[in-house]
C-alpha cells in the first residue's frame, strides 16, 4: 500500500468507451495502494463508474465532473477538494485528444481546441493544485503525455506531436522550479496501447479495428501493445516515495518502441 492517506486527483478518470482507459486504470489502481481517489472527468458518469468501480473493491473515490478547459470550473474544484479532504498529495493529469489530418486541413478552431484540452488544460490544474503543495511542502504530479511527444510516428496528427512535446517540457519547468517545495513532476509517454481511445480516434486509420490491432501489434518490438494497466503502475510507482528523488523525468511506457530507428 505505496499511497496509504494520500489523496489523488486524477483528471480525465473517466473511459471514452467500454473497456479501461489510462486514467480509469490509474484511479483504480491509485486506489489500490491506498490513495482517496477524486476522479475527475467531463463526463460526469464516466467519473462515477470508475468511483464506484473503487468502490465496490472497498477502496475511497469520489466523482466530480470538470472541463479542465474551463478555469472557473478548475478553480472551484480544486478548492472544493482542498477543503473537503484537507490536502492533495497527487495530481495526475490524464485529459488528451488526437485530431488526424494533413496540415492543409487543420483549421485553427481544431488546432486551438488540441492545445486547450492537451497542454492548457494542465497549466490550468497545475496552477491551482501546486499552491495547496506548496503549503504542504509535498506533492506528486504525474502527467500522461505520449512517446509522439518526442518522436515523431506516420499518423497525421500535428496538433497532437506539438501539444505533448509542449506537455513534457512544461513538465520538466515544473519540476526544476518547484523542486524545493517538495514538489515532484513527471511524464509517463505512452506508446502503442490497446485503449478504447485508440478504438475511438486511431481506428479510422485503418480498413477495420482487427487490421488497426494487428498492425499496431506488429509495430512493438513486444509484439504486443501495451494497455492501460501498464500506465497505471508507472504512475503509482511515479507519485509514491519508492520515486522520491525522480523529477523531471519523461518516462517511456512503450516495450522499447521509443529505441527503435525509422
């Protein structure tokens, strides 16, 4: 039980659809090692799926519904939590979209909606969560980027290669200038994974979902995509004391992917 009495919140807690996403997992597993689980989305439902999902394991979560890209919503929440459990020891950041196409087609409206949901939504819940750390002269971040934040993959998603690699340097400022609060900040880059986002926002790429799977498959040096549980443990280890002098640090959960020349 890595996070005994802590309390996590967790952005983006909710599933885009059947199965388990990375937030979901994390929350869930956030959970398992102890932690009161917030879990967050702008889906309000999703939120409370997975919190009853802790719940019925006999672990503590609470739902809360928030659109990260609205800084009144953000405000109002984060001290909302603040005051009702006393503290925040963990902010995991898991809210992101793709939008695929060819630059020509990317109208400034979808490219702006990317950046809001993908990097300016964690500027907004680290603004107001770093000051209740500051206070506690502790606190964990974790936030979900992408290895397309620092390589560069066939799929026409422009907007998404740029908001992650803005992701995992604001994350790295983060954690050099807070550093001697007792603030921690850390990216989990994600590579190939079997989610119900990909299911949702990749698989038009492809014929049909089987060919979207196997191609994906083949593409891991594993053989095999990751899922959501990979994530979700990489984030535990990332926010629990077992990683108390880790900061800084983008952290590839990709079976080795990321080492692999075009």
């Amino acid at each position: 039980m890595k996070l005994t009495g802590r309390v996590a919140l967790v952005f983006g807690a909710g599933s885009s659809g059947p199965g388990w996403g990375n937030g979901k997992a994390a929350a869930v597993q956030y959970a398992r090692e102890g932690a009161r689980v917030v879990a967050i989305d702008i889906n309000p439902a999703a939120a409370a799926e997975t919190a009853g999902i802790i719940a019925a394991e006999g672990n503590q979560a609470v739902a809360m519904g928030c659109d990260i890209t609205k800084s009144a919503e953000v405000t109002a929440l984060v001290e909302d939590v603040a005051t009702r459990f006393g503290a925040i020891d963990i902010l995991h950041n898991n809210v992101g979209i793709t939008d695929m196409g060819d630059l020509e087609s990317i109208t400034e409206e979808r490219w702006k909606r990317v950046m809001d949901i993908n990097l300016t939504g964690v500027f907004l819940t680290c603004r107001q969560v770093i000051p209740v750390m500051q206070r506690q002269k502790r606190g964990a971040i974790v936030n979900i980027s992408s290895i397309a934040g620092a390589v560069i993959n066939k799929y026409p998603y422009f907007s998404y290669f740029a908001s992650k690699a803005g992701l995992n340097h604001f994350t790295r400022a983060l954690a050099v200038q807070y550093a001697r609060d007792g603030i921690r900040a850390n990216v989990i880059m994600p590579g190939l994974l079997d989610t119900p986002m990909v299911h949702a926002q990749v698989a038009g790429q492809y014929d049909d979902v089987a060919k979207m799977v196997a191609a994906r498959d083949a593409l891991s040096p594993t053989g095999k995509m990751g899922t959501a549980w990979d994530v979700a443990k990489a984030a535990v280890f990332l926010a629990s004391d077992d990683a108390a002098y880790i900061n800084g640090v983008c952290l590839p959960v990709d079976g080795g992917l990321s080492c692999l020349a075009e």
